[in-house]
C-alpha cells in the first residue's frame, strides 16, 4: 500500500512539477522565432508597439481617433480626440516605448462643446442601433469612429462591406444639426471586393 502511495506521489510530482516546467521550456523556444532568423526592418516591430500602446489608452472612446506614422525611429501622431487628456496621453505612451527617437504630436483636441456632445449622442444612437450595424457595437473597440467639430462629423475606422459603409453614412446625414459628413470608413471584410 505505501509502494502504491508513493507511485502516486511521485506522479503527482511530475505532473504538477516537472511536466509544467517542461512545456514552459518548450514554449519559450517556441516564442523567440526571432533567435532563429534576424528582423530586417525594425519599423514593423515598432509600429505594431505603437498600436498596441494607444489602443490601451484608458480614456479612448468612440469620438477619438488617432492615427501614427512610423519612420526610423520617429513617431508623428495624428488624428482628433475629444479630451485633451487624450493627446498628452498618447504622447505618454509613445514616448515610453523603447527605440523611439522623437515624438511629433498633431493630434487635435475638439473644442468642447455642447452642442457637438449633442450631435455625438445622436450620430451614436443612429448608427450602433441601426439593425445591420448593431453587430459592429459588441466590439471593446468599436470600429466606426464619429468625429465631430462644430457640427461637421467625419465617420473614421474599417467595415465589413460596402453596403455598410453607406448606410453608415446615409444614418450620420440623418441626424438633425449636421452641416455635413465625411464618409472615411475603410472596406476592410470579404466583400471588400465590393468596393
């Protein structure tokens, strides 16, 4: 009986000891490709890091949008955000990134107001209730951007089809107290060839 004991014992020490340090192991040779063949441009590398920092911005919502550009090791931020916040916010992060020579910030702060905040609460309503676009409102990040600067809304971000992108911005020219919309959203799913 304690032969059996200790037979289970030692099992039990392999599979909660040794056999998670060994996939451990193989994991962490699985996860360094990069030790393997060298990366020859490291604007890739730096662009996706760039992404991944704004995209963890916590005061980021569907009225901003940025946009970065990457060449050497320089960053110039664009794009339009509701809170100031957002702008020193995102220099913040950028700047932390490591390899990053200079950041250059034309990010531009909306002016606040009323009356925009207004329209911002009516384009949302339009477009995420509407039945073929609620599938996009689940997302953590939404897709459709609405961008709106003194009563002008520019719609920014990728859908799936052409047939999407129109009724986006047929529903934001329906919102009353528009002056006008610009439709940038990109066809970005299979029936993008569509477009």
């Amino acid at each position: 009986m304690s032969s059996q004991r200790l037979r289970s014992r030692s099992s039990n020490l392999f599979v909660f000891y040794v056999l998670p340090l060994a996939v451990l192991a193989l994991l962490t040779v699985a996860a360094r490709p990069q030790d393997a063949k060298p990366v020859n441009n490291n604007n890739d590398a730096l662009s996706r890091e760039v992404y991944h920092q704004l995209a963890l911005l916590p005061h980021l919502t569907v009225f901003d949008n940025l946009a970065f550009k990457v060449d050497g090791d320089n960053v110039t931020l664009s794009g339009a955000v509701s809170q100031p916040i957002n702008k020193s916010d995102a220099e913040s992060a950028v700047k932390g990134i490591e390899g990053i020579g200079t950041v250059t910030n034309n990010i531009k702060v909306l002016p606040l107001s009323p009356s925009d905040d207004q329209i911002r609460r009516a384009e949302f309503q339009a477009i995420y209730s509407f039945p073929s676009l609620q599938k996009y409102a689940p997302y953590a990040v939404r897709p459709i951007h609405i961008i709106v600067d003194g009563g002008h809304v520019t719609l920014e971000g990728a859908v799936d089809s052409q047939a999407d992108k129109d009724t986006a911005g047929v529903r934001a020219n329906g919102v009353p107290n528009v002056f006008s919309v610009d439709n940038h959203l990109q066809v970005s799913g299979a029936t993008s060839a569509s477009k």
